[in-house]
C-alpha cells in the first residue's frame, strides 16, 4: 500500500469514561500492587490492542469495536487509576506505562503481533511501543495521536500560553491524574524528546482532526495550534513507507465522531500487513 494523504475534513483528551465496552469478557490483567481491567470481544484472527487518551477508559472503542464485529479480536483496557483498574497510588511514567501495556498483551495476545491502535496519549504510547518492541507490532493505527516533541514546538511558538493552559488543565483534574499529567509533561519538557528515533516501519494508518474551535480551551485547539499539530503528524507520517493519512474536519476525538473512519482505517492497516507478509 503506497502513502497516500486524501481530506475529509489536540488537546490531551481528560473526559472521564470509565464504563467497559458492552458484552465484552473482562480480565484482570495482575501488576505489581495492582491489576489492570482489559476487555476483549471477536474472535477474530487479528489481534487489535486499543489504548485509550488521557483520562479515557475502554467504553471510548465501543463503537469501533462494535463495527469491527467478528473480523478481529479486540482489546481494550484501562490504564493504571482509571476505569476499573487498580492503582498504587504512585503517577506513572511512559515507560510504565509500555511496561503494562506489554503486560496486557502479554495475557491476551501472547507470543503473536498486534495491530495497535492509540488515539491522543495512547497514540504517543502506540508508537513508543513500537519503538520499543517491534517485534510485537504488526501496524499502527494512530487516532490524532500525541508526539513525544510537540510540547518543545508549541512552547516555542506560544510558550505563555501552554504554561497557562497546564494550570488550567490541573485546576480541573482529579488530584490522582492531575499528579500523571505533572509527571507527564516534565518527561514530554525534557531534552530528550527532541532527538529523532526510528519507527518500525509497519503498515500505518494516521488519522488527524483540524476542527478548530470556535472558543478554544488550549492551544492545541486555536489556528496556529492546530497547523503546528498537523505539521508534526506529518512529520510522524514521513517516517513510514507505507500508509495512509487522512484529515478529519472533527474535533480531538475522531473515534467518537466517525468511529467507522477509524475500524475502516484499523481494515486497511490489517490488509497491508497481510500483503507485506
């Protein structure tokens, strides 16, 4: 599948969905000092692993997992503090959070290659993961997926601004993920994320919004927030060969607003890995 870019046209996502997706097996999935809540349904031969944005439990796939159906098996989970998983009580690092996100594939989709599918944070996770374990990833579906340099590229250009949207965003978040947000943004802040690194190159399937909004709560969601947030999806995009990229005229959540953009882009990326070998 050749790269293509057609139009059809962030903020980190903080609603608090909690709810499990309907008629789907629950799991617990053991951690140190906690367990995570998976959810899996289809019986499918393609594993497809979702990992949810900030904040976000697994009832935000319903819908696309509902139209997937029986064509793959599904899993979905809440992280560590959301949902029905457990917490010890501690925030939690990105490489924690690959560190169970392994674990969960590890339970459900043992010793095999999955599709995963991360929209906003989850998407930054989906492609660390892959970074990390490439081995593991058969392709990539990317749902307006977060970027591990962007907060260095908006601070650039409207640094006051992402600092007020920070305190913002924490005076309304619940003390257990205001702390994950904290600890968050000082590793996205960091040097390190500059520096360029290698993606597995799988078949890929990126889905951006460019709404913008009328009355913007942060950065991300004013004109010049927006086009720096499609210049570093494209920028993510060139590092794959093959793969589709398409703009959505929708708001940060694309799953929710056209879940069948997102399971029909999850097919597309399912067919290429199988015509890649």
């Amino acid at each position: 599948m050749r790269k293509s870019v057609s139009i059809k046209g962030w903020v980190l996502s903080v609603g608090l969905m909690f709810a499990s997706m309907a008629h789907a097996a629950g799991v617990q999935v053991d951690r140190k000092g906690y367990s995570l809540q998976a959810e899996q349904q289809g019986q499918g031969a393609v594993a497809v692993v979702f990992e949810s944005g900030f904040g976000q439990g697994a009832a935000v796939w319903k819908d696309v997992v509902a139209d997937l159906g029986a064509e793959c098996r599904c899993i979905a989970y809440a992280r560590a503090g959301l949902g029905g998983s457990g917490t010890d009580g501690k925030p939690k690092t990105i490489g924690q959070h690959l560190q169970d996100l392994a674990a969960v594939m590890d339970a459900l989709a043992p010793d095999r290659k999955v599709i995963l599918v991360g929209h906003s944070y989850g998407g930054l996770l989906a492609t660390e993961f892959a970074r990390a374990h490439p081995e593991r990833v058969q392709g990539l579906v990317l749902v307006d997926p977060a970027t591990m340099d962007q907060r260095h590229a908006f601070k650039q250009a409207d640094g006051e601004r992402v600092l007020a949207d920070d305190k913002a965003l924490l005076s309304v978040l619940p003390p257990n993920m205001a702390e994950d947000y904290k600890l968050l943004i000082a590793q996205l802040d960091s040097a390190a994320t500059t520096t360029p690194r290698p993606l597995p190159d799988v078949p890929v399937a990126l889905l951006t919004s460019t709404q913008v909004a009328a009355e913007p709560f942060v950065f991300e969601e004013t004109a010049q927030g927006k086009a720096l947030w499609k210049r570093q999806h494209a920028a993510l995009f060139a590092g794959f060969s093959r793969g589709t990229h398409r703009y959505f005229a929708t708001g940060h959540n694309i799953h929710r607003e056209d879940p069948k953009a997102v399971s029909d882009a999850i097919r597309s990326v399912v067919a290429a890995s199988r015509a890649g070998g």
